[in-house]
C-alpha cells in the first residue's frame, strides 16, 4: 500500500463517506463527495487496488442471528517464542467463534474478541478449545455487559 501521503482531499472524502455507509451507488457516492461518477469510480477503484479499502461487507446484528453475548478473553501463553506465537495464532485463526484476535503489549499476549449464543456455549467453548490452544497457561475471562461503541469509523 503506498503511503497515506499520496491522498488528496477527494480519496479522503471517499473513504470518510465510505466508512459511514459502504452500499452507495457510486453516482451517490460522486455526489457526496462533489466529484464526477466517472472520476468518483477511477477513484474508488484505485483505492480498492492500492489497499485503502479492505472490504465492503454488510454488518450483522449478532443478537438478531442469535449470537448476543460479546466476550473480551486476554491470553497468556507459557513462552514467548516466535514459534509458541506461531502456533497459537494458526490455532486462534481457524476458530469461528473468534472475531478478533490481537498481540498486545501488556499483562496479556494476546486479546481475543469472542461472540457465542450464552454463557454456556462460552463455557463449552473455553473448556474445549480455548484451554487447548497452543502454548495457552492462562486466560482471563470478560463478559461485556454493554457495547459503548463499536466499528467506530478511523479518523483521518
């Protein structure tokens, strides 16, 4: 990806207006942004090449798909070598219930973000597979009671 440096006032406005809602036409999209279509698609497609964009994706409400229970899980591992990471990122990676999963700095190595249908299904899922990860020696336990804000939009 090149450096942010190459964006001119026009790119920022696409991916501003972009990050608010993703499903615009690009005749829409041009109009927002007070570009041409023509310029507005040479524009965006760009920015999907060169990396500024990662995906368009729709988001789904987790309580309406059965999914409403969030949970934030700070991972220890036994060694911190670059193959005890590897490992364990591998593992993490494959598991659908695992939203998010990031090496920190901190009391934790890694954070993970955790989505399952109850508490129980939580505690099935830490018993069976958290527990069993690659390297794992302890795991610290989040329920989040309230989403504050989420997916909030970068600022730029």
């Amino acid at each position: 990806m090149e450096e942010a440096s190459t964006l001119d006032r026009t790119d920022l406005r696409i991916l501003r207006v972009l990050q608010g809602n993703g499903r615009l036409s690009n005749a829409e999209l041009a109009a927002r942004v007070n570009a041409s279509p023509a310029t507005c698609h040479r524009r965006t497609q760009r920015l999907v090449d060169e990396g500024f964009v990662r995906s368009v994706r729709a988001e789904v409400d987790p309580n309406a798909v059965g999914l409403g229970v969030l949970v934030l899980v700070g991972v220890v591992l036994d060694r911190s070598t670059p193959e005890s990471f590897a490992a364990f990122e591998g593992a993490v990676t494959g598991m659908k219930e695992v939203l998010d999963c990031h090496l920190v700095a901190g009391e934790f190595d890694y954070l993970l973000k955790v989505r399952v249908r109850d508490i129980g299904g939580f505690n099935k899922l830490h018993g069976e597979r958290l527990l069993t990860l690659p390297g794992v020696r302890q795991i610290r336990t989040f329920f989040v009671m309230k989403e504050v804000k989420e997916h909030g939009p970068l600022s730029f």
